[in-house]
C-alpha cells in the first residue's frame, strides 16, 4: 500500500465512522491511530457514550468480523478462547475431539465491562493480545489478523469489579477515556438518534488493507530523536530511575512503578500512526506528546501519598510533559 492509498483510506474510514458517531473527535483519532499501529484499547467511560457503537462501526466500515464478549463474574476462560467436545460418529462408533473455536476467533473484538470477570478469565486474552494465539490442552491455534481488541470499562461503579492485574493494562497500547459531549453534539446526537433515519456504514476496506496499513505504519520514519524523546519520557515514568534519567520530583514523590519498556514502543509506533493520518511521512515531537497520555496513563503505578493528595495517573503525564521539553 502507497501512502497517497492509506491517506485515502484513512480518510474514507473517518467518514463512515462520522456516519453514526458525533462528536468525539479525539476518541476517533485516538482509536485509528492505535488500530493502524496494531495496538488495543482500553476504553474508559460512563454509560450511553457510544462505546460499543463505536467499536461496531469500526467492525462494518472495514469489513472485519466482529464479536462483542459481555464479561460477567461467572464467565469462564473457555467461554472466550472455546472448548474441546467429544463427538460420536454413529455409523462406526468413533469417537474424536473437536475444538469449538470460542468469541475470541474474530478480527474486532469487544470485551464489555472487562473488569466484571475474575482474574482467571481476564488474563484468557493475554496470550490472544500479545501473540494472536490461543493454546488449550498444549495445541496452539494461531488468529487471524488484524486482531482488535477494544476493553471497555465503567468509571462509575466498582461493587462486584475486579481490577485489572497491571501486566494486563500493559497489553493496551492506548488508554483512552471518553467524556461527555460537547452541548452542540449532544444537541445533534438527540436530533438524530430519536428521528425515523438510521446511518448505513458502507466497508470501505478489507483485512489486507488493514494489515498492508500497518505495515506501512512501521515503515514510517522516526528520526533518532524522536526515539530519545520517547526513552526520556518512560525512563523519567520510573521513581528509582538514576541521576541521568531526569526524574521529575512529582514522580518520586507519587509514583510507586513507573511505565516500562513496551510504553517506549507505543510512543514511537503511536506517534508514526498519528502523523500518517494527518498526512505526514515522517513522525514529530508532537506526536509523542500527543500520544503520551493514552500511552502512560495506564502504566504509571501511583503510591498512597497520591491518593491522599489526590493527584491522578493524568496529573503524573502532564507533569512529566513539562519537566522533558521536547527535541
């Protein structure tokens, strides 16, 4: 795929999108950026946002399989990777073993309220995450790619929740929170969803695209500088870094674990996603910037001082932004 291709891609994909989605301009960016890269995201936001709409229509405008996963307390792990069944053949009496590929056998992948499951039943999608496999009784069944998954959770309520073990969050490039809509929008969402039409989402791509796309994504350039800049902003995520590190005193105060290596490979892969769907060949410093909060959110540990000072992982990003000045 050319570049002059993915632009036109890119561009088709944010007009179905805009189709069923209002609003919610940088949530859409965020989210191509981390599809394009090959990533998946952590979606954190109230009831009625637009969630799972979103996700859909992401699934119809690039014409991938979708399959939305509803965690409850008692979803078991072969409810998401599937099962072994004995089947019978009547005529000679032979018995096999057959496997029933599970919801997790798709392209895009809801997981809804991901924090309503047990552990046990979270970590089913760590090995399909990192390495597009599922492995049940030591046969390993390779997925399809591209592979999305897009986690939502619910701010609000945390009864009955169990939170997500950090070497999971890790699995997310992106952690991306929704907020409530402008008025304008909000105004335009009511107008729209109570009339009699409904958006059609034309698929104006294929898994190939897809994957050609993120391909070209890696194929983008990143000047040595921009890897620097990325190293100093996970190096100086870490409390107990050392003298040449740069630490910021807000992070050796609040931060108990600081965001590891694989936060360095979402900046940089983020950041050449973002400057190809604003049409540039090369990545800049500001788009490390741009990507760095839904990269280092959910990766950066905060201690009790935090808390009692009431300071959040977003206070943490900000204040590093400011104390590593851009190449």
């Amino acid at each position: 795929m050319s570049f002059d291709e993915a632009q036109r891609l890119a561009l088709r994909l944010r007009v179905e999108l805009g189709r069923a989605i209002i609003g919610q301009d940088v949530v859409v960016q965020e989210i191509l950026t981390a599809f394009f890269a090959g990533g998946h995201c952590l979606l954190r936001g109230v009831p009625g946002l637009a969630k799972t709409l979103l996700i859909k229509t992401l699934a119809q405008a690039v014409h991938l399989k979708f399959n939305r996963i509803q965690f409850t307390p008692d979803l078991m792990p072969s409810d998401i990777i599937g099962t072994e069944v004995i089947e019978e053949d009547r005529a000679s009496g032979r018995r096999e073993i057959r496997f029933i590929p599970g919801p997790v056998f798709a392209n895009v992948i809801l997981a809804d309220e991901i924090n309503r499951t047990p552990p046990k039943t979270q970590a089913a999608l760590l090995e399909a995450m990192q390495e597009y496999q599922v492995t049940i009784n030591g046969i390993r069944y390779e997925l399809e790619r591209p592979l999305f998954v897009l986690a939502t959770q619910n701010p609000i309520e945390q009864e009955g929740t169990y939170p997500l073990p950090e070497a999971q969050l890790d699995r997310f490039m992106f952690n991306i929170v929704i907020d409530y809509p402008s008025a304008a929008d909000e105004h335009r969402i009511l107008a729209s969803t109570t009339a009699g039409d409904e958006p059609v989402i034309t698929p104006v791509a294929t898994a190939r695209d897809i994957e050609a796309m993120r391909h070209l994504v890696r194929d983008i350039p990143a000047a040595s500088n921009i890897i620097e800049y990325a190293l100093r902003l996970v190096r100086a995520s870490r409390p107990a870094g050392g003298a040449d590190d740069g630490v910021p005193a807000p992070v050796r105060q609040w931060v108990k674990w600081g965001a590891g290596p694989r936060a360095g490979q979402a900046l940089v892969l983020g950041a050449k996603a973002r400057a190809l769907l604003d049409g540039r060949s090369v990545a800049a410093p500001d788009d490390i910037r741009a990507v760095a909060l839904p990269v280092l959110r959910h990766r950066i540990l905060l201690n009790f001082q935090a808390e009692a000072d009431g300071v959040d992982a977003d206070q943490i990003v900000a204040r590093l932004l400011e104390a590593i000045p851009a190449p």
